[in-house]
C-alpha cells in the first residue's frame, strides 16, 4: 500500500513543483509522510473492523462483552453469536426490583426517601461496602441519575485504615461526590 500512496503522493508535489529529485531530502520526506499515511490508513480499517460484533477480532469481542456486561465464551464464535443476539434485542428498561435488589446487597446502604427524593447513606464504610456500593452505582444507576449522598464524608485516616492501593481506589470508579459524602449521615 505504502507504494502506491507514494506514487499518489509524488504526483501531488510534482504537480505544484515540490516533489524534489531522486535521493533529495523532499522525496525522503514524501516517502516518510507515505508510510505516515499507510499506517494510518491501515489503523484506521483495523480500528474500523472492531466497532463491528461482525467483523470484530478477539479484542473487540471482549470490549464489547465489558460494555454489554456479558461474558466472554471459550469459543470466539459463539461469543460473536451471544453478543449478537444481546444487541439484537436492543435497549432495554432496568426492572425497579433488579435495581432494589442490587441496593440490597450493598452493606450498609441506607436510603431514606422524604419529598426532596432519595437519600443514601453508606455505615458503615467498609472495603466491602465500598466495592460493592461502586458496583451499583456504575452498574445499575441510569446516566441521568446520580445518589444524593447524605454522609459526613471519611477522613484521611479511615480512608487509609483499607489498605487500598491507588490503582485498587481508581478501580473503584467513585467520583469525588460521592467519597466526600460517605459514611455516617451529619
């Protein structure tokens, strides 16, 4: 491919007088932005065979086993045919007991419904608690809808009483609202 994007190339700069002579730095640099080309090109078609169930490889298969929340199969071709038939089925409308049932199973997750809404509390706060409260909130809560939190936060001192590493912390994808309003309510 490289070939012909140079000679495509090539006769774009003649055409305007910048192709240079054979062995000058000008065609060095044409045969450079040539293979630039290629490579991005070839990249490109990769990058566009993964967006497809179809047409993906082993590695789009497991992005979108993660993005649909299946598992993978042993086989890649039955793992094509699964993922196929989640998105055939298209959209879908999370059941309020699927939802109360995942809330449960947080540890001390307490919520406390007034007029002003929903009101989540997290005691306590344990490694547990945490990971499993991270799970219903990037699992189960609709984009559109985020807990309103009504702890006092933790200190530095019971954050680091987990032994969390800071990439075990990132897994747990819980933003900065939420850490600063765990734990017991005010």
């Amino acid at each position: 491919m490289n070939d012909a994007v140079f000679k495509r190339l090539l006769g774009v700069l003649e055409s305007v007088s910048l192709a240079g002579e054979e062995g000058s730095p000008k065609r060095a640099e044409a045969r450079a932005y040539a293979a630039a080309i290629s490579a991005a090109a070839q990249r490109s078609r990769a990058a566009l065979e993964e967006a497809f169930v179809q047409t993906a490889g082993e590695k789009g298969l497991l992005m979108f086993c993660s993005l649909l929340g299946a598992e993978p199969l042993d086989d890649l071709e039955e793992t094509r045919k699964k993922l196929a038939g989640l998105l055939a089925r298209g959209a879908f409308i999370l059941g309020s007991e699927e939802f109360k049932q995942a809330q449960e199973a947080v540890p001390g997750l307490k919520a406390e419904y007034t007029l002003m809404g929903e009101h989540i509390t997290v005691d306590p706060v344990t490694r547990e608690s945490l990971e499993e409260f991270s799970r219903l909130l990037n699992d189960y809560y609709p984009a559109f809808r985020t807990p309103d939190m009504a702890g006092g936060g933790l200190t530095w001192d019971e954050l680091d009483g987990f032994d969390f590493r800071w990439y075990e912390l990132d897994l747990l994808r819980l933003p900065f609202y939420i850490w600063e309003r765990l734990g017991a309510a005010d």
